[in-house]
C-alpha cells in the first residue's frame, strides 16, 4: 500500500496492524517503510488501485491502529501529511 511515515502513517505500527482492504480485515506484515507498507492479503482478492482503509471505519476505529503503535488516537489524526488524501465522513 502506498503510504507509510513519510505520509503520517504511524512508523512503529507494530507486525499485524489491522487495515481494511476491500472491506476485508488485512493485517500489516513487517516494518512501516518511509512511503510504503506490506499486508497480508490472503484473505482477500485485491488489485492495484482498490481503496484500503488505514482507520475510520466502524470496524476499524483509530483507537486500534494507535493501540497497535504504542500511541493515542489524536497524534495520528494531527501526524497525517499534505500528501494524504482523505475524506471526512460524519
């Protein structure tokens, strides 16, 4: 996936983050790299180009990937560079 700390993604994301890919529960594989990171997608179809959700959705709150990188909720809102498109949902 195409984001990593260089974007705001937390770097000490630890081994099994979840991430939603194609609404399927993915976990991290390795080390946040500055502008990419590796998931396991075995338990999905993905292509290049599908939409993976870093945090946000009910089945994914922030709260869980801030968890997972030995942080709170608010400095991953506040660390999300320039580069990072993302949408607001009420």
């Amino acid at each position: 996936v195409g984001i990593g700390y260089g974007d705001g993604y937390p770097r000490h994301a630890k081994n099994g983050t979840p991430i939603l890919i194609n609404d399927v529960l993915c976990l991290l594989i390795g080390r946040v790299s500055m502008d990419l990171i590796c998931v396991d997608i075995s338990s999905t179809k993905a292509n290049v180009g599908d939409n993976a959700i870093l945090w946000g959705d009910e089945q994914l709150p922030i709260e869980v990937v801030a968890n997972n990188s030995d942080t709170i909720s608010y400095e991953l809102f506040t660390g999300l560079s320039a580069r990072v498109n993302f949408e607001l949902v009420p």
